[in-house]
C-alpha cells in the first residue's frame, strides 16, 4: 500500500463491521416474500423469478461490499495527499485496500466482480459514485433520479429505465452534497432545492425531502462537448438551409431574437448555434442562471446568478447582472433564460441601442410568447397600460423562433415568425417558414416537411442593405414529397 495516501492512525475494523452485519440479513428476509407470492402463482411464474433473485442478491451484495469498502477507504486515505494523486496512483491504491479487505474477510470475487468493484470504489471517492457511468455515456441527454432505486435516462428524445441504483436515500444525499458544496451552495430541509452545474458544465438540479416525498429528485442535462453548428442541426433535420440562411441575415443585421419552446426542446441548442453567426469583433456579455452557453467568439463576458446564502443575503439577481451590464459597453447582450422581472431591463436593452440581442423563454408558440411577456411584465409590478407594453415587445423584439420537441422524441425548429409593429392594440405578426406534420409511420415517427409560408420577410430590405440579398425563392411553399 502506498504511504503517502494512507492515514497514520489504523483504522479499527470493530465500528465498519456493524453494519454489515445488519445488512446481510435484509436478502434472507425479502427472499421470502417472493416465495409467498409463488405459491399463489402458476408454476411458470415461479420458476421465471429464480434467476432474476439471484441477480438481486448478487448486486445487493456487491452494494454491501461497496459501502463496506468505501468507508474503509475513507478511514485509510489521506484525503488531503489524494488532491496531488495521478489517477494510476490512486487506482492502485483503491485497488490494493480492496484485495486487503477482501482476503482479510475472505471473500472471493470473480476478476469481473473485482474490476467493477474497483473501478466503482474510484467513482466513488472522485466522482459522482453511481451517475458516473451514465455521465461518461456519450448517449444519454438526461439523467433523471427518482430516489435511490429509480434512475432513468434520456436517449434519443425518450426516456429510459436504468438498472443503475444507490445504495439508500442517505448514499443519494451525500452524493448531492458532494455537487453544491463544490460550486459553494448548500442543499437541506431549510433550502430543499438547488441548481448547480458540474464540473463539465452540466446542468443539475435536485430537490431533496421533505419536499421530495418518495426520496431525493435529480435531474442533470449534460453538456455537450461538442458544440452543434449550424451545418451540424441543418444534417440533422433540426431545419433546412434557406432556414439556416435566413436566420444568418436576421442574426447579422442585428434583429433582437427570442428562441421560444418547451422544456428539453433545444432552445439554449438553438441560441448557442444562432451566436455563431455574430461578427467575431463585437462585444458580447451573457447572462445565465447556470453557466451553459458556449460561444466561440474572442470578446465575450460571462456572468451567472447567484442565489441567496444561508443568511437570506448575497443574492445576485437576473436583474442585477443585466443592470451591470448595460454599463459595461456591450454590442449585444444573450440572457439565457428570461422567466421573471428582468424581461423589463431586457427589453428596454433592445430597444436602447443593443440590437441583436437574444434570449430564451419558455413558450408553446409564437403568440403565446409574446403573451408570456405581457405576463412577465405583470408579474415584475410595472403598472402601464396593456397597449404600452405591447408596443414595448412589438418595438423590441423582431424575430420569435420556435423550437419543438415532437411526439417521437426528435426536435425541430417548427416556426420562425417576424413581429411587424402594431395594428392598433394588436401586436402584428408573420410567419416565414412553418414545419408541416403530415403524418405518422407505424413505428410512430413524425412524417413532416419545412416550407416557408410565401410570405415575403418584413425586413428584406434590411437584409439588401447589410449585404445579405436572399433570393426570393426561399420564401416560396415547398410541396410534401
């Protein structure tokens, strides 16, 4: 064993053993139950359940021997030496404590039950225990923790049941603590919900109990290493290219742009391909409750969010950051998300000399969009006539694109609608391209085709004026094939 990553003091092997002791009577205990239940039933019930019970007593017994283990190592590692640790140094060592604890106690694995428990124990002492495998897999979208027995992931737009689990709501705890404490929040029954980011920069949020009443509730969408451009979403059937084209010109003359969809829909997908279009010598600042977007320009400033401290203080709001920001010389401003009182800074952003800029709002379509603004404009206490604010949005915002997540899991840019002005209460609107669903296969994939609507783009001769002549023709309907 290396000494430089074991703690001076011996462990005493009196206090871990308890446990386990308790432990290894639950199986014997729940065997029984099913034995019941097979008596009732038919013959072939019966002998259908054996092997799945030996599978559960084998991985209940590897999750005994895992908690024995970890906290083994926690009574053996030097924690402070592991910081500085190259990661076969630390494999090692988790590895030889493990022979150590297994030959002392005489049990024997398999050369596979000893790898997984091996490479499980790392995961546990540097990451994130049990959703490291699911973190790693390149598959999965989301990761989603119903209390310590039910994980489910999303893979290509559907949701799936893992066989992933932890060991009790307590392993589920520590492990969730393990995420806040590290980016400086904290989660218990006093604040029983939390958002964060992991180290890659993926989005977590959990809500424990009391307030979560069957266990602790974790979502995690991942972040994608590999950012989708334009020609990346346009092969993947998000849009089509006179689509992409227009939505180059509308971004490059600096229209004010609002991504609207639902949750899961690709909207932040969507905001972070449309920045690419953005000249690489403006000054860009983004706004974010957790840090997501990935621009690739050279000017840009980053700001999050901050949730108040344990005391009720320290809070730095949406609203502060955009108040920051308007001082501080931006050519364009991207929040995030808008869902509160800030959408009147934002607003007033677009229309005081930041053209081009972009933000996200959770909405069902282009109308309901704009309503979702009246709303917020509400909600923040401004008290203006109805026609006031509506002639703020219809002044402020010039493009709604609408981001869908369809019936099969896939994900399409299903509206691009200008806001024209004002038609005397009413805010005036346009669409240009529409996503057409036509049908449904029997493997229950949507059957669908783009095409514009034949309505000429409002802002056409904007787009001559900063060199960006579309040629007609990609205003004209497309016929289903």
């Amino acid at each position: 064993m290396f000494s430089k990553y074991k703690k001076t003091a011996a462990p005493t092997a009196t206090p871990a053993a308890a446990p386990v002791a308790k432990v290894t009577e639950l199986p014997k205990a729940a065997a029984a139950e099913p034995s019941k239940v097979a008596r009732k039933a038919p013959p072939q019930a019966a002998a259908q359940v054996t092997p799945m019970d030996k599978e559960k007593k084998r991985k209940e017994r590897m999750g005994e021997l895992k908690l024995e283990l970890h906290r083994v190592l926690l009574d053996n590692l030097n924690l402070a030496a592991l910081e500085h640790a190259t990661e076969a140094d630390l494999r090692q060592e988790i590895q030889s404590i493990a022979a150590e604890f297994l030959e002392e106690k005489a049990i024997i694995l398999n050369r596979e039950d000893r790898q997984t428990l091996n490479q499980e124990l790392y995961d546990e002492v540097t990451g994130l225990g049990p959703l490291e495998t699911l973190l790693k897999d390149e598959t999965v979208n989301d990761i989603l923790v119903n209390g310590p027995q039910q994980i489910f992931v999303e893979r290509d737009g559907k949701l799936q049941l893992t066989d992933v689990t932890f060991k009790d709501e307590r392993h589920l705890l520590r492990i969730i603590d393990k995420i806040v404490s590290a980016v400086g929040r904290r989660v218990d029954e006093s604040n029983p919900y939390v958002d964060a980011r992991l180290k890659d920069g993926s989005r977590f949020n959990a809500m424990v109990p009391p307030v979560a009443v069957d266990g602790s509730l974790v979502s995690i969408r991942k972040f994608k290493k590999d950012k989708l451009g334009i020609d990346d979403l346009v092969n993947f059937g998000a849009f089509t290219e006179e689509m992409a084209a227009y939505l180059q010109a509308a971004v490059a003359t600096r229209l004010n742009i609002i991504v609207s969809g639902g949750t899961g829909s690709g909207k932040t997908t969507t905001l972070n391909a449309l920045s690419s279009f953005i000249d690489n010598d403006e000054r860009i600042l983004t706004i974010e409750d957790t840090a997501e977007l990935q621009l690739q320009q050279t000017h840009v400033g980053r700001m999050e969010s901050r949730p108040p401290n344990v005391e009720g203080k320290g809070e730095v709001s949406p609203r502060d950051c955009l108040k920051n920001a308007l001082r501080m010389r931006p050519d364009r401003i991207i929040v995030g998300e808008t869902r509160g009182e800030e959408v009147i800074d934002m607003l007033q952003a677009m229309n005081t000399g930041h053209d081009g800029s972009m933000t996200t709002i959770h909405a069902n379509s282009a109308r309901d969009g704009v309503s979702r603004l009246e709303n917020m404009i509400a909600m923040a206490g401004i008290e203006m006539p109805l026609k006031a604010v509506r002639s703020q949005i219809s002044s402020a915002v010039n493009l709604i694109v609408q981001a869908s997540r369809l019936q099969d899991g896939s994900r399409r840019m299903t509206s691009i609608t200008e806001i024209t002005g004002m038609e005397g209460d009413v805010i005036s609107m346009q669409e240009i391209f529409r996503y057409q669903r036509v049908g449904l296969t029997p493997e229950n994939k949507i059957i669908g085709h783009f095409t514009a609507t034949g309505v000429r783009s409002h802002y056409a001769e904007r787009f001559r004026m900063w060199g960006y002549d579309l040629p007609a023709a990609i205003y004209e309907p497309v016929a289903a094939q």
